[in-house]
C-alpha cells in the first residue's frame, strides 16, 4: 500500500530544503539528513552508506514530527533507542507543538543535543 502525503505543501517543501541545507553538498556521499514521509508524520534521519554487501544507506532516526490537521499545528517526538519508541518532546514542562518553521527550529536548537548540525 502506497501511503500518501496529508501534510501542507508549504511544509513539505520546507521540510526538504531544511533536510538539504544540513550537509554541504561535498559530503553528501558519506552522509545526509532525510524526511521520511508517512501519512501526516514526518522522520528526520541522519543516512549514511552501509558498507556491507548490500550497498545501501543505513537510516538513523533522530525526530518525528506529526502534524495535527484540527489545530494546523505539529508536535515534535524524540526517538528512544533503548525502548524502539517515540516520546512527546517537553519543553518549558509542557509538550511542544507549533508551525513546522518553529518546529525545525526547535529541532536545531533542542536542548538535549540529539541532533548537532554543526558536525558535519
């Protein structure tokens, strides 16, 4: 079954130029940032080539964002690699949602360090 996008236009276009901007163009053979798109959720994965025999990219999940169609709002979920799950991200004690601007922006600047962009 072929899943369909249910995510603004806008968002998707800006989702893909955020994932492109994150990796100079120089290295993007060794790694990338990507957005897997399923439905109205979005993963953020950091892919790197897989050296063994099969030759593909190996995806290391890092956020999902969901989009909330009622509120035009999404929510952002950190992964948890001990447990295979997603966990709302707090922020301030509260759960975080906001436009997919803000949202990418928390993204950059998260607290917990789980993504850094500045080390590629």
């Amino acid at each position: 079954m072929a899943w369909r996008r249910k995510i603004p236009e806008t968002d998707f276009a800006r989702v893909q130029r955020w994932c492109e901007s994150k990796v100079p163009s120089r290295t993007r053979h060794e790694v990338r940032i990507e957005c897997h798109i399923r439905g109205t959720h979005v993963t953020l994965c950091e892919s790197r080539p897989n050296w063994s025999a099969d030759g593909g990219w190996m995806h290391r999940k890092f956020f999902q964002l969901r989009y909330f169609e009622e509120e035009r709002e999404w929510g952002l979920y950190s992964y948890a690699w001990r447990t295979g799950r997603w966990h709302r991200y707090r922020r301030n004690g509260g759960y975080y949602s906001g436009s997919m601007a803000l949202t990418l922006d928390e993204v950059d600047f998260n607290s917990g360090r789980i993504f850094e962009p500045d080390r590629f």
